[in-house]
C-alpha cells in the first residue's frame, strides 16, 4: 500500500476510533478499573496515566484495522523504543509506517499542551542506526502522529469506588475527545519538547496541528530533516560577538543563507 492511500485510508478510519471512545454526550466511555468483586475504581487526570489508558482502549480497534488492510502490527520491543507502532505491509514487508500515539489535553479552545514528536538523536541522525527504534528510520516510508486532544472534564482529588450498578453514574475523567493523523515534521515546531532529552516540540494552537501548519510548514521535510539534524550543535557568532548555539529556525535559515 503507497503512502497516500495509507493516509486516506487511516484518516477515514478517524471517525470510527471517535464513536468508539466517546459516548452520545461525547464523554470517554471508560470510567475506571473494576476487580472481581464488581467495584469499579474512578481514574485519576494524571495524563501518564490517561494517555496509557487511552492507548490500552483504542488498541484492538486499531490491531483489527491494520488485519483489514493487509498490515502486521509491529509494538515496540522495549517502552523507550520509537515508533509505538510498526505497520508492516505483509504483501511487502520492505513497506512500513511509523505511527506514534500522541496524547495530549486543551488548554482553551484553539490551544493544546502540545507533545513530543520523538527524538533527534541517534537513530534520527544515523538512519541506518538501530538503537531504540524498531527498525531502522529510514526503512519506514513515512513517519505519522496518530495524536488524541481531550478536555478535562474535572479534576480528581481522590480515587472514589463504586460498585457496578452504579456504572452510569460515574462522571467521565475526560470528554470532547479529537483524533489527528498527520506525518509528524508538519506539526513540529523548531523547539525541544522536553528538558534536556533530545526530543523534538509540537506546535500547539489546535487548528494548526489538524491541518498540519508546522514551522517546517513551506520549508518541507528535507529542511525539518536537517534542522533537527544539526540543532544545538552549529555554533554562530551573534552581532554583539557572543558565540552561541542555533536553535530556532531563523537562525538556521541565516546561516545556510536562506533568510
């Protein structure tokens, strides 16, 4: 399967992953863990664990569509390994796309939290390299985010418990949940997305990221390439003759002379 019917197919399959989440009031449909004895236990709004949580209850749905489309679903052999999912073509098998579950929650209306888009470092420097990716970067044809915007719907103090017929009457953690699928150098910005691990920054007004309006948005993936190729690592002379590192975007158009 070629890239673009990949994404078309992927991209339809959004509004099924939509009704599967969310209830007619557009509320999560989970609403907790139960044990044996039929108590259902409320979720806390830590978003580790709402997006763990949300990648458990979207996974065979998504393990059936890759079966209906012909595709291995290939998970990460190890939790720090990029990407989360591996499509593997089964009629090809040198065809695969790299999918990432980005999730992430609104802080207003057209802003995010925004997210990391995985790392600049060695396997993305070094494309042949195989260390903490599951293939090689650049066996993959394509590189997606299959992201997740949610609002919190409160926020929890306290872990409460409740028994099973009270099932419907458990306030969901999260509603107005929205799926994207996009390659993931067009929603990503020209800053690191964490600390000081070699991760790459999203972009985060909302609307942007659905349409795919990343820094890199007119430059193209080759410049998003080599930009987080080389970042932090070109030094410049400033115009007051200090020495720094490049790390946006301007100053990396400046000295390869594309102002």
């Amino acid at each position: 399967m070629d890239k673009k019917k990949f994404e078309t197919e992927f991209s339809a399959f959004l509004s099924i992953l939509n009704q599967y989440v969310s209830d007619e009031s557009k509320n999560w449909t989970i609403k907790g863990f139960i044990d044996v004895y039929k108590n259902i236990f409320t979720i806390s709004t830590d978003t580790k664990i709402i997006s763990k949580i949300l990648e458990i209850h979207i996974f065979p749905i998504i393990s059936r569509f890759a079966f209906e489309k012909g595709f291995n679903l290939v998970l990460a052999d190890h939790q720090n390994y990029y990407p989360d999912m591996s499509f593997v073509f089964i009629e090809n098998p040198s065809i695969k796309y790299a999918v990432d579950i980005k999730t992430t929650y609104r802080k207003s209306d057209n802003k995010c939290n925004g997210f990391t888009l995985g790392s600049h470092g060695e396997y993305f420097i070094n494309r042949a390299s195989s260390k903490n990716i599951q293939y090689p970067y650049n066996e993959y044809k394509a590189h997606y985010c299959l992201g997740i915007i949610y609002s919190r719907n409160y926020i929890v103090d306290e872990i409460n418990m409740f028994n099973i017929n009270e099932l419907y009457t458990i306030e969901s953690v999260i509603k107005n949940i929205e799926f994207f699928f996009i390659e993931k150098w067009k929603i990503a910005s020209d800053k690191s997305g964490s600390g000081n691990t070699a991760n790459i920054g999203s972009i985060t007004k909302i609307q942007d990221i659905i349409n795919g309006n990343g820094v890199f948005k007119d430059y193209g993936e080759e410049m998003f390439d080599a930009y987080w190729m080389n970042y932090n690592k070109i030094t410049i002379t400033t115009n007051d003759g200090r020495t720094k590192k490049i790390s946006t975007l301007k100053e990396y158009l400046k000295y390869i002379g594309r102002e």
